[in-house]
C-alpha cells in the first residue's frame, strides 16, 4: 500500500470520530444545562439512541453482506449513501426546538438516526481493512495510520465543540468560592442566566454543528477519491458467501474473537464513561468549570501523539503486551477524584490520553488477526469479515449504552438538578464514582479477560504463511 493510499482511508474515518467526540463529550451536558430535560429523560436518549445503533450492526452486516461487487467495490457505495442522511441527523440533534413539551422525543429521535447512520458508515468502512490488502503489515499500518487520524478527528471534535459552545456553560456568578457562600442560595443559583436573546445558545450550537458537518464531508471525498477496494483475494471462483446467520453463530463460537470481544467491551465501556462524565466531572464536582475545555484538549493531544508510539510498541513487544498501557490511566484517575488539583488534572488528562489511544488501537489492530484465523479454519466461505466488524461494533455499542444510561439514572436518582452552581454532595460522589472507581473495575476485568487470548505473535506467522499458501 502506497502512503498516500493509507492516508487517505484514514482521513476517510476521521469524520466520524469528530462528531462522535462531539456528542460524546457534550451531548450529556448539553441535553442537562441547554435543553433542559430532567436526568432520567437524557439517560433514556443517551441509552436508546447506543441501543439503536448496536442493533443497527447486525442488520447492516447482513445486508452488506448480502452486496454484489460494483465498479466503486462492494463496501464503498454503503460509505456514500449514507454520509448526507449522517450530516442531517447530526445536525437537528444538536437543534433547540422551539416546543417544550415534545424536546424528549426530538432527542431521541436524531440520536438514534445519527446513532443507526454511523453505524452504516462504521460497519463497511472498518472492513475495508480486509480488503486494502493480504499484507498482514500493511494491514497493521493502515489501521496506525486510520487510529492517528481518528484520535485526531475525535481531538478536532472536541476542541471544535468545546471552544465554540464553551460560553453556554461558564457563568461568571458561579466562580465564587462556593466554601465561603454556606446559604441554601448557592444551591438554587443558576449557572446559565437567561440570556436576553433566547436563541443565543442554540445559535452556537448550530454553529458548531454546521462547521462539524462541513468537514464530515471533506472527509468522505478524500476517502472515496483516494481509495481502492480490492475484491477478496483469498476467494475461489465456487466459494459461496457465508448464510450471516450461521456465519454469526459461527463467530459466536469462535474463542479469539470471544474473548477479544469481551475483553474490548469491558474497557470501551469505561473510556465511554470517562468521556461522558468528564465535562460533568470537571464543572460540578472538581472546580474546574473555566479548564475544561482544555483538559479535553490536552486528553486528545496526547492521545494523536501516542498512537504512532503504541504502533511501534505493539510491533517490537506484541499486541497484548501493548494493553498494559491501557491500565495507566487507572491510578492517576483516582488521584484526580482524591485531590481535584488544576495541576494534577493536566497530568491526569495526559495520561488517560495514552491510555485511550492504546484502548482505540489495539481491538482494531487485533481483529484482522481474527479474521484471518477464522478464515485459515474455514478456508471455502467468504462474505465473513462484514460478520466480525458488524457484531463486534454491536457488543461494544450496547455496552456503552447501558453503561450511560445507568450513569444518567445515577444523577436522576442522586437529585441532579439542571442549571444550578453547585450539585448536591450525592452528584457529586456519583460523579467520582463514575470517573474512578467503576472505569477502574471495568478496565481491570476487560485485561483479566485478555490474558487468555490465545492469539500470539509466532501464532500470527503461522496464520499467515498458512494464508499465502492458500491463495
């Protein structure tokens, strides 16, 4: 593969990390303290609007599945068809309909579509890998190169959005030592005022929605006009496409991909849960309200400038070697929660940012492998790799949904209340919960599980010089 071709299929998945970062980071907030509705209400669309998408998965990798080969391939017409629908839902999501009554169900309803349409773009393009090319090196480095460009899209989304939407959420009134002030009042303050134009908050969240939707599509021309997708080189003319059922129970049954699987939805899950908590974590609980678009900065700088490091890492010392870097951010996070210092916040936010990275590439890194040990036992079937990517997404979506839904309960039920400068102690111990103490567990059995994945480094010469004599 040509460097140019690389670069290209990975500015091509950058889009879709730079408004999933976007909503990732903001939507939770955004939904409380902009629009208004109650907790329970917003872990309803946060956990609907996951649950849409994981179910979309499946049905997207058998109708993929499903595709015959075209002049553009047989993944690419998936990627365009659906990136217009993409950029619309996106954009009404982060709209303030002028209606109160019916805010729930608007919600809900452009987060499920933007939810469902990603997922119609992630699915295809994520096994595109397979069919760049047989080099299981060239492989590895696509999927460096795509993990850069994706940390950095998910890096332009959240600075994009936190520097646009940061003034919608910083109250001066609200910097107050809230020690010094011990009435009930402080309590009941608002930390948005009414703004005197009541269009001005959504004025800037269309702003940064209309300028995220511009560059989602400078990514998908770049990707469609510098990619070619090859058609399956391993395939004989007789072989038949895999039924997807009994491609799906077989990948059910198959223990590398089992335990990948298990292993990536333990931790995902609690990189969700740091992601959408740590805006809510830093205003309310930390006294970082005026930093936090920074940290999620210096979070995502670290993590673009770690992945080319990781890549070297996993090549020199080997895939699972690697995941021990996923487990640093696990005692700096809990000294943040202990002692919420603006210095060590910095220190705390550059750490988890090369834990994340390391989370983000290796399950991608790692799934080809899969592929192909799949593929060496079950040499006469093709059509299998959109099976592996569609479920996978699936069990990784659903996880993170039920996880925020159950962190948005936990603010229901602990008495978050929208609009207030200071959270009751209960949020506020529900907060550090949810950034220390359940990412840790999460991320502790997720590594626990990886340790029998059975996938090695001599296995994966073996996979391969098996592959090349079959083809």
């Amino acid at each position: 593969l040509s460097m140019c071709s690389k670069l290209c299929y990975a500015i091509g998945g950058a889009p879709n990390q730079v408004a999933g970062s976007a909503a990732a980071f903001f939507l939770q907030i955004y939904l409380l303290d902009i629009a208004h509705i109650t907790p329970f209400h917003a872990s309803l669309v946060l956990f609907i609007g996951k649950a849409s998408g994981a179910v979309t998965d499946p049905v997207a990798g058998f109708f993929i599945s499903k595709s015959r080969w075209t002049k553009i391939g047989r993944l690419m017409p998936w990627v365009l068809a659906c990136t217009p629908f993409t950029i619309v839902s996106y954009f009404f999501m982060w709209y303030l309909p002028p209606f109160v009554s019916g805010r729930v169900a608007w919600y809900l309803t452009f987060h499920c579509l933007f939810q469902a349409l990603t997922t119609l773009f992630q699915v295809p393009y994520s096994a595109l890998t397979m069919f760049l090319s047989t080099d299981q090196k060239d492989r590895d480095s696509a999927t460096a190169y795509r993990m850069t460009m994706e940390v950095l899209g998910t890096l332009i989304g959240a600075a994009l959005q936190g520097q646009i939407v940061a003034s919608a959420h910083v109250s001066h009134h609200c910097t107050v030592n809230p020690s010094l002030n011990t009435t009930d009042s402080w309590y009941d303050t608002p930390s948005i005022p009414d703004p005197s134009d009541p269009l001005s908050h959504q004025v800037i969240y269309m702003i940064a929605a209309g300028v995220i939707a511009g560059v989602y599509l400078l990514g998908i021309v770049i990707l469609f006009l510098g990619v070619k997708e090859r058609d399956d080189p391993y395939a004989l003319n007789s072989d038949r496409a895999i039924p997807f059922c009994k491609g799906l129970a077989l990948t059910m049954k198959h223990g590398p991909y089992v335990k990948l699987t298990a292993s990536f939805l333990l931790i995902s899950t609690a990189v969700q849960l740091e992601q959408s908590n740590f805006v809510l974590f830093c205003t309310h609980a930390a006294g970082l309200r005026n930093h936090f678009q920074y940290l999620v900065v210096t979070i995502l700088v670290s993590a673009v400038v770690s992945v080319p490091f990781w890549q070297k890492f996993l090549q020199r010392f080997g895939k699972k070697c690697a995941a021990c870097g996923i487990s640093w951010m696990i005692p700096f996070a809990v000294m943040l929660v202990t002692i919420p210092n603006l210095i060590l916040a910095y220190f705390v936010a550059f750490i988890s940012g090369l834990s994340i990275a390391a989370s983000l590439l290796l399950p991608w890194s790692m799934l080809p492998d899969v592929v192909d040990n799949f593929r060496l036992q079950n040499p006469h079937g093709k059509g299998h790799e959109t099976i592996f990517y569609s479920s996978y997404v699936f069990f990784t979506k659903m996880s993170a949904g039920i996880g925020l839904g159950i962190s948005a309960a936990g603010l229901e039920f602990t008495g978050y209340k929208p609009g207030i400068c200071r959270q009751p102690d209960d949020v506020i111990l529900t907060l550090k919960l949810l950034i220390g103490a359940v990412p840790a567990i999460l991320i502790l059995l997720g590594l626990f599980i990886l340790l029998f994945y059975p996938i090695t480094e001599e296995s994966r010469k073996e996979t391969k010089l098996a592959l090349e004599e079959l083809r």
